[in-house]
C-alpha cells in the first residue's frame, strides 16, 4: 500500500530543486506518522509513501542508479512471491524497455520507472486503469501522482475547471475518458505507459480490450474454464496473506462468489457486512458467514455516502480485532467489478433489442434514461444552461465513438468497463491515507476480464449466465438468498422474512435516507454561505427551496444536491490551496529531519531529457 508523486523538467536547462518536489512529499499523506522517501536528481524527483509495512516494498533501485516503483498489486501471472517479486519482475523489464512485459500484470496497479543510462521516465498503469495515475503538465514540468488530491494539495494546479469533466461528474457520477475535474490534468489511460526521454513526451499503448472479438458460446465448459480463472485471480492476491482475509460481504452475489472462493482456498475469512439496519445486505450476509464459519461484524452506522461507510466499517473491524488482525496487511476483498463483467446490470433487454436492430442511438438513449444520467435544469442560470444540459450526454456519446469494436453491445460493456468500474476504484483509493488499506478486486483481474470478453455480450445478459456460473462455487455459497435486479433470473430459493430489499423504496433505508437529505441540506447551506459560491452559474433559490424541502424530510428535489456540491467544489469554493507549501514554509527553517518527514536518499543522476 502506497502512494507517490513525482515531478520531471522537460527542458534540459531547468533542474528540479528540493523547493519543487518537497510539497509533493508534504501532500503524500495527511496521516503526520508517515514518512516520505524523496528519489531525487537533477531532472527527476519523486516521492513515496509506504502505508503498509507487512506487504512489502513498494520500490527498488539497483546500483546502477534505476528505481522503479508501484503502487496497488501487480498480481503478475507467472510470479508466486507476492508484490516483491513482482517488483523485481517489473524492475528488469523496465529496464529492458520491454513494455509487452506489463500484459503479464492481472492486479489493479500503476507504476514508475527512472532509467538513468537512457535517461528516460517511464510511468504506466494496469490493464483496466483500475489504479489511477494522473499526470499534469505545467512550463517546464510533468508532474505525476497516485492521487489528485495530492496535486491539489501540492499547489501545482492553476485550478482552471474542466467544464465537461464538471458536468460529466455531477450528471453521470464519474468523469469520462480520462478528463479529470481540472483542466490540463489527465488520467493515464487503460493499458497504457507515458515516457518522458530524450525523444519528448510520448504515449505508448500496450493493451486494446476492443482486440478481443468474443464468440465462444456461454456453455458448461466456458463456466467450468471461467471458474478457474477466477480461482487463479484469487490464488494470485492471497499470495503473502499468511492463509487469511477479510472480505465485504452483502446481499447480492459479486462479494458471495469472491467469498465463496476464499473458502475454497481454504483460508480463514473474516467477513464485513455493512448497510441499513434490518437490509437483506445484513440479514443474507450474516446467514451465509455463519454457514461458512466466517468471523462475522457488522456496521450499520452513519456515514451514509457508499464508499465512506465502507471505510468506517473496515475501521471498526479493524480496531476491535486489532489483537488478532496486527500482523496481517491491510487488505480487503471486495466484489466490485461483478456488474460490470458477467452481471451486466446496466444493459437491459431494451438495449439489447434497439442494438440488435442497428439503433445504436435508440440504446444510448435508453441507456441514459435508466441510469438517470443528466442534470437538473432549474439548478443552472440560463447563460451556461443549455451547453451544461448536454455536456453528460456528449460525453458519453463521445467516449462510446472512441471504442472500436463491431458489437454495439460489447462498446457498451467496455463502455461500462473503462468508466463506472474503474472509476469506482478511484474513488476509494484517492483517501487511502486516511483509510489505510488496500483492496483486492479479482472481478477485475485482467485475465478473468479478457476470458468474460471471449463470449458473446447478450449471453451474460439478465443474470443467466451468472446463475450457471455459481454452480461451480461451493455449494454453501448457493444455500443462502440473494437479493436480485429487477427484470433479472429470479432466486430459487425464498426470500427470507423480514428482510428489506435493496430494490423495495418503500422500506429500505427510510431512516437512513431521511438522515442524509438532513446532512445534503446542511452541506448545501454552508456552501451558500460561502463568499465566493458560484452565484452566477448556480441559481441559489432553487437551491434555498430544496434545503428546506430535504429539513421538511421532502425527497423530491435533492436531485439538485450533488450537481451543486460538485460544481460548488471546483467552480467556487474551494480548500485553500498550497497547504503544503505553507506547511513547507513553517518546516523548512531551522527544522530537523523528524520535524520534516521527509527523507531524500538516493540521487538519481542522469542527463536532461529535451523539451518536447
């Protein structure tokens, strides 16, 4: 577990001083127990953080001066000692320059190189760009990091908004592509290395998912092979685990299959299940552990928002097994990924239908309408209101124009994959400083991916397949109700009594809900307050009505609630920027080394790369 940022001169007559790159190390982490490590040359400086002394080295640097490092898990398919050796594996190859090393690489991950006989910066990220990577140029410099909040923090951005990006955020839940709120600052895309060299700037692509046509039939020998790989992509993340792991555990099947597998390598499993009080997330997944044998907890406290509840409920578990859990790394598994590769919850028969019939916009549309992907139109003044409205749309539009494949179906499902999956995954790690640990996703293990996408997209619609599929898991896997989607293969076993619905309104989470309309409305009313709330673009009478509607428990505005907060956030108020570099200020004079936290070791010498 790990986090770093670097910074490298494009021009050849500008060095990077220790005034440059110590921000970067300031804003690795908000935790002040952790220490950055600062590689530094002439040209290039980066800083790292390791959270996680138990999972090993995140960098080596051999005596040549090169210096590779990681952030996430490799999981390479032919390595069977963890992330150390797989370190050492991607360490060679970059050395090598052999990029079609990094298809071996199955783990969400992202990585840096320094090679300073060819003078060369080499930064990628995995298959899927589960792992982000975001790289900024500005003058003279690229910076990179793990984090955007670390290119915030560090002062580097001239914060001018992306206005798609804002409108793709607040519309769809998720920037497109590889936009990112701020202008100029871009994700490094799937299955992609940036290299900065002598040569200039330049993007080399190693992986294409459109490659993989897909017409193998959905039959028992693809379940049977499809099992496997998932038992491999299980297999390669317990790798150090020392025969243990905690697990999210829901109501549904993504977490139960990622579970299931677990108990059938044979590892002891704690299981986590968090969610509103009396949910079948609750009640399915408390039967299921106690049949597995599983050490069960549950968390149905505040806060409310997915991936911080999340958060807070592996903290607790954390803290009250602190005993018995210290030795283990801090890993948790996790289901996600499941909708998007075999489930397919997105793409309904009216999708399938209008695709099948060459009505590709129809299925956009209907896309868009089931989603609910779109802005509020009262929310926004009328000078920007239009071009804002269609903003979401656009972007989708565009980003599905950008995927080359003959079926329309399957540019949806890579559609899905390169934007609500991975994305989701970005969301959890940009705190990873603050929750403090890593997960293990093997939904979005690169193999099982690319097997999923040897078949046709219509045969894994409506949860058939799937269905199939489990059969394959132990049988205690298949002993307990799941919850289902609507319009999807039912259950064939009863629901049990006295369990809410994830999909039933009328009772699931009320308390919950009303509790957070109360918190939307307080958040709302301090950015309304602020001086400088973007007034001009925001209309904060329907804003002031929606407040008091949600105080009122009156859910039929908040719809407003989220644009306004995203827009707010990075159109108007804002966190005051350079925090690290004040904090800088204050450290740097007359400071000792444990003030600072920062250490620079390692000089990496080598020539400057030219400008391009």
């Amino acid at each position: 577990m790990s986090i770093f940022a670097g910074i490298v001169s494009l021009d050849p007559n500008i060095r990077i001083s220790q005034a440059e790159v110590a921000p970067l190390a300031l804003a690795l982490s908000r935790d002040p127990q952790d220490a950055a490590q600062v590689f530094s040359g002439p040209y290039c400086a980066i800083a790292l953080v390791e959270l996680d002394s138990h999972a090993g080295a995140a960098h080596c640097i051999d005596a040549s001066g090169a210096l590779t490092l990681i952030a996430g898990t490799p999981a390479l398919r032919a390595s069977a000692g963890g992330r150390a050796e797989d370190l050492a594996q991607l360490h060679q190859a970059m050395t090598r320059d052999d990029v079609a090393a990094l298809e071996c690489a199955t783990g969400a991950y992202c990585g840096a190189h320094v090679d300073p006989s060819g003078a060369a910066v080499r930064i990628w990220t995995d298959r899927l760009g589960a792992r982000p990577l975001y790289v900024y140029r500005r003058g003279a410099f690229l910076y990179f990091s793990t984090t955007l909040r670390v290119l915030e923090s560090a002062d580097v951005l001239e914060g001018e908004p992306d206005w798609q990006a804002l409108a793709e955020l607040a519309g769809c839940g998720y920037a497109l592509g590889e936009r990112t709120p701020y202008r100029g600052v871009e994700l490094v895309a799937p299955g992609s290395l940036l290299e900065v060299s002598r040569r200039g700037v330049r993007t080399r692509r190693y992986w294409d998912w459109s490659a993989i046509e897909g017409d193998r039939p959905a039959d028992a020998e693809f379940s049977r092979s499809l099992y496997r790989v998932f038992e491999g992509a299980v297999a390669r993340r317990l790798v150090g685990q020392q025969g243990a792991a905690t697990a999210f555990l829901s109501g549904g099947l993504d977490s139960r299959c990622v579970v299931g597998a677990l108990h059938a390598a044979q590892v002891r499993i704690d299981t986590i299940a968090f969610g509103p009080r009396r949910a079948a997330d609750l009640v399915y997944a408390r039967q299921l552990a106690e049949l597995l044998g599983a050490r069960h907890f549950e968390y149905d406290h505040a806060p409310y928002e997915f991936n911080a509840r999340m958060s807070a409920a592996y903290a607790t578990w954390r803290c009250i097994h602190e005993a018995s859990v210290a030795d283990r790394s801090a890993i948790a598994w996790w289901g996600h990924g499941g909708n998007e590769t075999i489930g397919l919850v997105a793409i309904n028969d009216r999708i399938a239908a209008e695709c099948a019939a060459g009505r590709f916009e129809a299925a956009i549309e209907e896309y868009l309408r089931r989603e609910r992907i779109g802005l509020p139109m009262r929310l926004f003044r009328a000078a920007q209101r239009d071009a804002l409205l269609r903003a979401p749309r656009d972007g989708v539009v565009a980003m599905l124009d950008t995927i080359r494949h003959r079926d329309p179906l399957r540019r949806l499902q890579l559609f899905l994959l390169a934007s609500e999956a991975r994305r989701k995954v970005h969301e959890q790690v940009e705190n990873i400083d603050l929750t403090r640990f890593e997960m293990a996703i093997p939904f979005l293990d690169a193999d099982f991916v690319a097997s999923v996408l040897t078949v046709r997209t219509e045969a894994l619609l409506r949860h058939e397949f799937y269905h199939r599929w489990l059969e394959e898991f132990p049988a205690v896997a298949r002993s307990i109700p799941w919850q289902v989607y609507p319009g999807h293969a039912p259950c064939p076993l009863p629901a049990s009594s006295g369990a809410a619905q994830q999909f039933d309104r009328s009772s699931y989470g009320l308390e919950e809900r009303a509790a957070e309309l109360r918190d939307q409305a307080r958040q709302i009313g301090e950015l309304l307050d602020q001086p400088n709330f973007p007034h001009a673009l925001l209309d904060g009478r329907v804003l002031r009505a929606a407040q008091l509607a949600s105080r009122l428990n009156i859910d039929r505005y908040s719809h407003n609630f989220r644009p306004a907060i995203v827009f707010a956030r990075y159109a108007g108020t804002k966190s005051a920027p350079g925090a690290a570099r004040r904090r800088l200020a204050m450290l740097i004079p007359g400071s000792t080394p444990e003030e600072f936290r920062v250490s620079y070791r390692s000089p990496i010498a080598w020539a400057g790369v030219e400008a391009g």
